[in-house]
C-alpha cells in the first residue's frame, strides 16, 4: 500500500524533559515552521491549534524521538 505524501505535512519532534522541538515540514523535506512546546499535557491542545494554522487542511503524521519517556505524554494525547 502506498499513500500520496503530497497530501500530508511531517512533524518531527526533538524530546526533552522540560520542551519538545517539533519542526513541520513538507513531503520534500522543506521546513514550514519550528515550535517549541512546553512538555506539559495542559499545552498540548494549544500546540495543535498552532500547527493547524499551517496545515492549509492536509493531515500531518508525527515522528517522535524515543528519549527517556519524555514524550509519553505527548504520544498519548496524540494518540
């Protein structure tokens, strides 16, 4: 199965403890936009509001770095 990736935006996020670095990007590779959230579930509903304003209505497909658990808050509120 193959998908079109040209109705799709990529974010990958950089884990840390305290912040997340998440930079979205296009099916090329071409950064759109950096943010920088604060690893706390209450600030994740604001982040996706901030992404969406990017989107122009295609979806988007997260890859998180596997560091410590710091994102197991943030996989599971996207989840």
């Amino acid at each position: 199965m193959s998908i079109d990736r040209t109705k799709y935006l990529f974010m990958g996020v950089d884990l840390d403890k305290h912040s997340h670095t998440a930079v979205l990007c296009n099916c090329f590779g071409d950064k759109i936009q950096t943010f920088k959230v604060q690893n706390t579930p209450l600030q994740f509903p604001l982040f996706l509001d901030k992404l969406n304003k990017f989107t122009d209505g295609k979806g988007f497909i997260f890859g998180l770095e596997d560091c410590n658990f710091y994102g197991r808050a943030l996989a599971k509120f996207l989840i």
